[in-house]
C-alpha cells in the first residue's frame, strides 16, 4: 500500500489520532479504483435489517448471499464495504483482507415503534472481524437522540483506542422535524457539524434540499446570504459545515432511482467538494453486470473523468 | 465423534467462529439418529416457565421430573435439549455427556404484563452446567425489541468467546403487528434474517402462513413473484433469508396437534430445505411410548425415509 | 455434624451445586431439632421492614430487640434465622455458629408506591456475616416481575460461586391478578415452578386455596382431573410442581392466628409432603414460652409425633 | 483519644463491624465537649444545597464562607460536622483532623421537581478528605423510596469495608403520605426502623408528633397501648425501634425557633433517651457568639447539668 | 511559566486538590494577558452545537474551521479555550501547549427535545488531547437536573483523581422556572453555590437580573435587606454565594451586542469582583481584527486599565 501525498493531506487533519487509526483510515483511502485520489465509495448493506430481506433482496436474488455483496464491492474497485455483524460474520474469511470492512454497529428495523436503533455489534467485534472502521447511525431530533449520541461517544472512544476509524451515519428524523426538515439543508449542515464534533473521521449524510426547517436558521441564512440555490452548492455548505472541509464526508444515494439521476447527483455532489458516495440498494438491487457498469461510472465521475 | 463431510461443509458458514464454536455445533450436528446429516430435531422445555407447571406437565405427568426430560430427548435420539436454568441444574450431572444442551437465557410468563422476557441464565451458568449452546428469545415488533436484541449481542459476543453456540428464537409479537402478522410469511422471513444478522448460529422462527402483513413488503412479494404459494416455498423463502442457506433454521411445531397433521408439515418442512424442527409440547405431553414413536416419525422424514 | 442418608439423598437432587453450596443446605438440614429428618422450620423477622416495628412488635415488645429472634430460634430448635441486613449484623457476632442464618436480599415496606422490593443486602454482606444462605423475593404477575427475575438471577449466580444457599420467596401479586388469585392453586404452583426453574435452592410459597385464576389453567386442571379438593391435596401438587419433589418447598405461617388452627394447617401441610414451614408473626408476636411450645408441637407434627 | 467504658458498650453493639469502622465511631463519640459520655451533637450544614445560599447564610453572613462552621463545630466542643462535598473540600486541609467530618453523600435543592436526591459524593471522596463518617438521605414513602434505598445500600457495602461509619437521613415524605404524616410518630419510628435495617449506625429523624398516619398501625398503638402522649415516651419508642436502643439515633432542631423552646426540646429528647442532637440552621445562622452560648446550653443538657 | 502570589492565594483556597490539578489550574491563571492577575477569560466555542454551524460562524465564515478558534484564542491573549470534543481533537496536535484547553464534556443542540444534555467526552479524551480542565453544564431546575449532577460528580471525581481541573456551566432552566427566573439573582446565586458544593474549580454562570424568583428567598433577600440593586451590586452576592469568594467564577457574554455595552457589562463585573468572563459569539462572529480589539479591550478592564 503505498500512500500519496494527497491522502497524507487528508490524514495530517486527523491530528489527534493514533497511527492505528490512521493506518485504517489510509486502508480505505488506498483502497480501490480511487486509491490515494482522497475521494471514497463505499457499499453499505444494511438494508435487509432495516427494510427486510426480501424488500432488500428479491430484486437481484443473488444478494441474499452475503458473499455476493463482497464480491461485488471488490469487482467493483470500491473503497470500502460496510455491514451489521452477521453479515460480515458470514464472509469475514473468505475475504478476509481482499477489501476494508466497516462494521454497522447498530440497527433499526421497519416493525420498530420508536425512532432509535438497536446496538447489535462491538468495538471486540470489529477487532476480530479484521475491520478497519465501525458505523453508527444517530437520529438528531429524535427523543432518543441524547442516549444515540452518548453511545456513540463511548464506542468512538474506545474504537479510537484500539486503532480503528468511526463513521457516522447522521440522519435527522423524530421529534420536532417534519418530514421535510429530515433533508432540509440547515439540518443536514447541523447534522454534519454534530458527526464532526461527536469525533467522526467519516460523516455520512444525505443529499440536502433547499428547505430550511428552522427559523432562527433561516433568518441567519437569509442574512448572511449563504447560497444553498443549487445541490453543489448546499454539498459545500455541508462540507464546510465539516470543520471546513476537514473531515471526510461521504453522501448516500437515496433510494432506487434511473441512472441518469443518479449520475447526475453524483456529478453535483463532486462538483461540491463531497469525499465520495455510499451507495447501496442503487448497486447491489441491479443485476451485477449492471451494477458494475453504474459503480464504474460514479468512480469515474469522482476521478475526473466524467 | 467422526464428523462427515456434510457437516464439515455446514460448519464452514460459520467462518468468523473459532474452533470451540465450531466444535459445539459439530457435537450438536453429529448426535443421535440424525447425527452427521446436517438435520437436526432438539427436544425444548420451556413451557412450564412460559404457560405454568399444569398446563405443560398435567397431560402427562412424567413430566413433573427434570429427569423425564432428559431422558425422552436421549432414547428418541435427537440433536440437543434445551430447557431453563433450574431445569437444566437439576439434571446437568446425571446426564453430563448423554446429549448436547442448550440453556435457555431469558423467559416469558403467562403473568407478564409486557411482551418482553426476563433474562433467567448467563453464560457463566451455560458454562458451568457443560452446555453447547445458549438460547435467547426476541420478539421482533415489539417494543422491547431493541433491549431484547442489546440483551443477545452483548450475550452473544461473550458465548462466542468462550466457544459456545447461539440460538435465537425469534418470535414476532407486539407493537404495530396484527395476531395474523406474527405469523405472516414477510414478518418470519424478516424474523429470520434479523436473528442471522444478530448473529445466530442456529435460528428458531414458526413455520409461516401466506399472509402477508406489511404494505411496502407486499408490493415487492407481488412484483417479483416470490412464491408463498406453499408451506415449501415459504420455508425455501425463509431458507434464503437466513443468508441463502448459510445458517441452519429449524422450525418449532407449535400448539399440540394430531400426529397425522404434524408430519404432514414436517414432511413439507423437509421439502422446503428446513434443517430441522424443535418440537416441545408434540413430543412431552403424550406417553413417552407414543413420543418415542412420533419423533422416530420425525427423524425418519428428515433422513428421507418417510 | 453427622449427615444421614436422608439429608444426603435430598443433596443429590442439588446435582449442579458445588460442595460448598451443599454444605451449606446441609448446615440448614442438620441443625435443630429437625436435623436429618429431612424437614426444616425457619424463623423469618423481616416483618419490622414490612410493615413497620410497631405492628410487628409491639405485641411482644422483646422482639424490638434483635438478640430476642436468634435466641427464640436457637432454643426452639429450628433449622434457621432468616432476617433483613441490620437485623442479622446486630447479633451476628454474639450468635455466631449458633444457627444457620439466611440474608434476606430484598425488603419492601408498607408506603411502598409500587409491587416491588428494594435490594438491600449483597452476596459480600452475606459471606462477612456468615450466613449459610440468601432470601430473595419475586412477585410474580407484577409489572416489576421481570426485573426482579433478572436480580435473583445474577445474585443467585454469585451466590452459588461463593457456596451459599439460594431461597426465594415466591409471592403473587399486581398486575392482572386479582386479590384471591394471589394464593390459588394455580397461581401458586406457578409461583413455585418458577422459583425452581430460576434455580432455587429452597422455595416458600403461600399454603394455596382451591380458587383457579387463569381460564387456560382450569380447563387443564378440570380435564386432567388434577386433585385440588383438599389442602393436603394442593400441596402435593405445589411439590410436585417443584420439579417433582426434587427441590426443598416450605410453607409460611400467613398472619397471625390461633393455635389449634395453625397446627392443624401444618398436619395438612406434612400430610401433602411439605419440606416444612416459615413461621415469624406468629411465634415471635407470642410471650417466648407461648412461641416455644408452639414451635415445639410444630417441629413434632414434622417429625410424624403429632 | 482515650475511649471510656460508656463508649465501648456502644461500639459492642456494632457487632459486625471491622475495627477501622469502629474507630471512627469512637473518634465521634470520644470528640468535643460530649467526649466519652455516649452523647452527641453535629452540626450539619447542608442548607445551602437545599434552600439556597440566601435562605441559609444571609441572617448571618459570616456563614457564606466554609471555614465560619468548620471553625464554629471546632469552638462549640461538638462531636462532629456534616456537609457536601464542595464544602468540605474548603476546609478539609485547613481543619484537617480538628474534628470529624461526614461527607453528605447526597443532596436536593429546592428547585426540584421529584422527591428524590442526586448523589453528589463518593465513598472516595470521604476518604480522601479523611471523612470519618459519610451521610445519606433516604425519604421512606416517595416513589424513588426503592431506589434511594439501593443507592445506600451500595454504598454502605462500600463505606463499611474502608472503615467509615453510616449516617441515614430517614425523612418520610411523598408518594401517599400527608404532610402530617411525614412527622408521625408510627412513620417516624418507621422510618428509623428501616434505616436501623438498612445497615446504618447513626440515624438521623426528626423529632415525632403524635399524630399517626396509617390505619393498620393506629389500630396496634391503640390496642398495645404504646405510650405516645408526651415528646419523650414518642422518643423513647423511636429509640425502642432502633434495635431496643442498639442504634445510635440523633434528632434534628428543624426551623429556626428560639432558644427556650429549643432548649425544651432538647431535653425532652435527652429524657426520652435520645442519642443526640443534628441542629443546623438553629446554630450557625445565629451570631456566632450566640450560637456558641446555644450549643453549649444544649451540650449541658446532654451532659445531664440543665 | 513563574506562580505570583496572587495565583498562589487563590490556588490556596482548592485546599483538597493534589499538586497535578493544582498545577492546571496555576496554568490557566498564569496564561495569556491577564497571567498572574488573579483574573480569566476564557474563549468558549460550543456554539455549533448548540446553535448549529450557520448561526455560529455564516457570520464570520472562518469559524467554520476549529484552527481560527484556537489562533485567536491564542493571538487575543485568553487565558484558555473550551470546545467540545471534534473540534478540540481537530487542532490539538498543531496547538499542543500553546494555550490551556477545556474539554466540553456535554452538549445540547436545538433539535432537543427535553432540557438536557448528552455526554459527548470522557476524562480519557481530555487526557489525551492534553486538556488542563474539562467542563460541564447543569441545568438546575430541569426535570433531568438530578442525573445532570450525578454525571459531573462523576466525572468530577476521575478529573480531580488525574490532575484536571473542574469547569461547571451551571445554567438553571425548565422544571417549574420561569423564563425571566432563568437570570433571576436568587437563581444564579443559588446556581453558582450549587455548582460550588459539587466541586467545580471554576463556575460559569449568567449575569443576573433583580428579578428574584422564588418567593421564600424573597422574603430573605429583602428582610435582610441583601442588596441587589446594581449589577456589580449582584455580581458581589454571587461571588459570596460562591463560598465568599473561594471559587473563581467567570460569567458568559450572552447573545451578541454591541462593543459598548458590552464592555460596560464587563466593568460591571469587574467592580462586583467576578473573576473574568466566558466570551464567545461577542468575539469570534466579528471580523478577527475586530474582536482582537475588543478581546483586548476587555482585558485591559480586568487588568484595571478601563
């Protein structure tokens, strides 16, 4: 693995980390098609908890396989692969090595009654597992937001401590946030900047909208003219939103839709300044020949070339 | 204990496990009359803490005696026994060696006033008593589902690192879910792959009906044409769910019924790929002579004999 | 102490304890006027936490003073002392060796706003007082039911490793039962089954009526023709109902009440194989030579001399 | 420090405590001008916490700073001053070994809206700042009564195994009691009872009422014909329900009053056999030379001279 | 770094501290313009998560990055720096030892939804960024006060036993307060000595109004004719409520405003003898030339210059 100067960039912010974790940071930014270009896509697959199996995966049946999924992200030339514990569990062996794994620590499902996720995996997990990273999924807004937030401060500590990286899936939802508000753009720029000051290395958000949830923001917006007119501008919002751009921030790419749109999206969100993408029902719910063609098209995009 | 190459082959799904694990499983898999052909029939008693001591014991009482237990499950040759804690201590040295036993963790009653159960075994007892297997009920949907689910993977990351195995029952109940949708074939199928994704080794979900009982799964049951149409096709969907096969799945016999009626499902278990069954009140409550008799039924069935 | 084959066929039932937990039940089973019948009578003062020291002792203001209660129970002869922390650390020293003591872990009282107990003793305080055992008490049916299981559990745990005795006190209440099922037939074997099925040691339990609580129960009881006519009758379906005599099940006293009653209560309870009984207010809320020759008439109905 | 008989009967009766505790028992019954005779008197300054800084140190403000009553404690002969940490920690160096201290574990304030406490100190903190006592709360009657409870249970567990003595605060208030009701003398000699049985060595009430709160004890006071007529019989059946004067009890001053009729009170308390006086607000926000001429008119008291 | 007698005084008031928190004390009080003056200021940058990112930095966009904060922390002077843990982790390594830094150890954020806040670092973060104090709010007042306190007694203990200095923000707010109680004089005295008795090193409260909130402190207040009638008049009662001075107190800036009145505030709180200020949005949403003036012109007030 040999490491650019762009990713050693990229690492010098990460200024209070241990060189473990920097070394896992590096596996991921080496990693792939966009190795050592500090751009990153990663394939999450957490869906079937989240929606159910065969919402996830009767589309493309070979996804019921766990080592579908990881074979398809090492095909693809992806930066990395994230999943809960069974699922990594189930091909931990096989590819152990071929591809970084991050390991989803917690979980919802749609049969939940409360806007919160359940812990389903362990820093110890993580370690034995060969992965390089964990996830966390936090609800801002939600009533369960606070004890989301102290579970996550404590596996950050702890997965700091023993050399691996802390991605933050920061998704607004619950409480006093409308439907609209879940994407609106200064809640998604508030969701970044929490991830960031929760000690994320990797912030996950979603694309955000022009909608602006809150009024107090809203004056400042207004005001201070802050240009949230077009999706790359509001991604450079959201990056500055991330410690001005010094943390990585990686956006997800919503549910299934066209190609076109979705390399449309992608182009914007480049052209804004994100880190990268992660991708997953968008891939793995295509037949596999299509799915590689859409990932090398996105990979492209972030390489310039597109 | 020669262990075949079928159940080599199981064991190589569980690839993140370490060889005490593995060697629970093989024990588990190689016992009785369908050791070595990766079925698997385990005798459970846990109705007596679930419904009470009449209910369960009164048909026939041999059943009063821990010791009966024990004794049913190694003449009728099946795979493992499991029971709570004080079931287990009462016969755990009499019978050390006779049979693999699996201590149930957590228990219901027919008192309780939540659908939750009361964490009544650790894994140090499981331990002590010369346990293979630990065994957890969740109940997916409701709303103790995530503590539950907490509860499991912090119980299950110690037994597996101590080289025990993991059962889940996962037992749909509660919250949004409909009487019907406990046993809907899209809520088992989800029940089953959330227990994979929790990390089970072996899965315990009810043999599903053809209600559907979620909208958004609906739609996705409809336009890919998963076929429900039979109880075969909804194990074989089940089946898939758990990791495309990559984990063993029995089915639990549920209610009391004719003999008649329960090998004509078992037979459609088998059809469907199932690895076996779990069958409690079916087999204790009658004369153990008629037991005997009904579990060679069974067992003869999953060798492909009946 | 000599330990006859009567009290060490009992200890064979205890097939998962260590030596040291079995000495213990031997130290209990050996002492006293009952010593090596197989019989016990215990001495319990928790009532002072209960329902307040007035109620309990002003009737017989001796007993405000701890060193009364060991004393009465050493010189009647009775198997043990069980009692709330303070009260044991009063005399512990003075009485130490004297009789087998038994912590009582947990304590309601009467301005208690819920059904529930407080923990108010540990394993720790238990071995620095020299106690052969620990008192638990669950209430089943209660909405703190399950946390109370959980606590008995991991003290139960940790009592069995030190070498203590384990006794639970199994009392229905709250919830959905009503104020006559709290003692039926049903209720209470339930109750017992499950105080063995959480590894009791000793169980106590409430001498039940011939009222059936739950309608899923009668009809079992009603088909089964289970015996329920008479109070010798009703016990013998608690102990069998205790993993089929396997596990040691003692009766208390109720409130106060006169003598002739009493021991006839106790025929009944010897005639249907109770391991013996639990007597406080009504022996220590007599005049001391009262409470002894009560003790005396009861300890020789158990001993088959009345 | 020489110890006089008096006080080693006392410590007898603290049978089950290790030498360290009993030392520090001694040094508070062998401390200030009460030395030796059995007696005792602590100032307790916990006021500001609960009433606030203006409430409790503008009638005199010398009392805003610490040292005023560590200074005042030391003057007045006193046997020992109680207060949270912050206070303490303002003086622990400065009046190191002047006089015993107890750490008030826990504290509310009259902002609160529950009946309950935060614990604002540790068992480490008392040793530290060479605690020989640490004083905890509980308000028997309040639906956070179960857990105040297991709070102090904990620590006591931990205080008595490093050698510090245990004060309970038993205040009744809350849940289904009057206001009356929290100074009746059944629910105060209640309230003493319990925390006799928790495990403490000094408790502290206040000084009962003959009203009488529940029915079921009314009919016992009533049918024993406890004597509640007067403030002393009311004391001397507090200290009855102290393990028959096994517990040290001391009884707090409550408002401010004056001096005749706190000096009547005082001795009421001294003839009904009291162990001592807690007197907080009715010393230090006095004049200090006022408060000194107080302290001592109520140590002669106790001393048997007035 | 040369300890004047002035810093010495006052270290001596934290007489229970060891050497190790003594020492970052001393640091604090030796850095910056007001080093060995006896006086602080402090730049605090929580804003972004409390606020979010656009209405703490649009204003002045370089405060988007956590670098800008920390220069001008250091180029205006301050004594110290306080932020939450990302944006202390992501310059602590380019400003390791170039000014003192306080870990926030909680946070809120306007989605919240109750009156609390999330623990969002550990005594082990602020270790090993090479923090001098860490710091915590309470809200007295809030339904979740209780659990607030025991959190920072908590943390407090472990600060103190490595070293670190204790910071409290104690901001009443929710429960049965007002929104004009939330500055009432007899609440942020009452704030400050709660926060003194928990143990803070340094208390950070509000500048009170006149208004007085409770209504038996009223009765105090103006019976002891305590006065209140001057904001340096309130600070002075603050300060004694603050164990007659033994406490440094710094009082925040509130919401933005102008130069002039801000610095009026400030000498306001100088002649009242508050030991410096907590300057946040007042500084670093102007230009930095700006605030640099500013930051220097309430500097040289506390240095008695203005």
């Amino acid at each position: 693995m040999r490491v650019h100067q762009r990713v050693k960039r990229i690492l010098r912010h990460y200024e209070s980390d241990n060189p473990g974790t920097k070394a896992n940071l590096a596996r991921i930014l080496t990693h792939g098609r966009l190795g050592n270009t500090g751009k990153l896509v990663i394939l999450p697959v957490d869906q079937g908890f989240e929606h159910g199996p065969a919402r996830s995966f009767a589309p493309n049946p070979d996804g019921y396989d766990p080592h579908y999924h990881y074979q398809l992200a090492i095909d693809a030339g992806l930066s990395a692969f994230a999943a809960p514990l069974g699922l990594l569990e189930a091909g931990a062996d096989t590819f152990a090595g071929a591809i970084p794994t991050i390991l989803k620590l917690n979980s919802s499902n749609s049969h939940a009654t409360s806007k919160d996720q359940a812990i389903t995996g362990s820093i110890g997990d993580a370690l034995r597992l060969g992965c390089s990273a964990v996830g966390f999924t936090i609800y801002p807004g939600s009533d369960d937001c606070f004890p989301m937030m102290e579970e996550i401060r404590e596996l950050a500590e702890e997965a700091k401590s023993v050399g691996l990286a802390v991605v933050i899936w920061s998704y607004p939802r619950g409480g006093n946030l409308s439907k609209e508000g879940e994407t609106a753009i200064d809640v998604t720029a508030y969701a970044a900047h929490m991830a960031a000051l929760l000690g994320a290395h990797i912030i996950k958000v979603k694309p955000p909208t022009d909608h602006i949830e809150q009024e107090d923001a809203r004056k400042v917006y207004e005001k201070q003219g802050v240009d949230i007119s077009t999706l790359s501008a509001r991604i450079a919002h959201v990056m500055q939103s991330s410690f001005a751009g010094r943390r990585l921030v990686v956006f997800s790419g919503g549910g299934a839709k066209g190609t076109d749109a979705l390399l449309d999206e992608i182009r914007a969100l480049r052209d804004g300044g994100a880190s990268g993408s992660i991708i997953g029902r968008n891939s793995f719910q295509r037949p596999r020949e299509e799915a590689l063609a859409l990932l090398e098209s996105v990979i492209d995009i972030y390489r310039g070339k597109a």
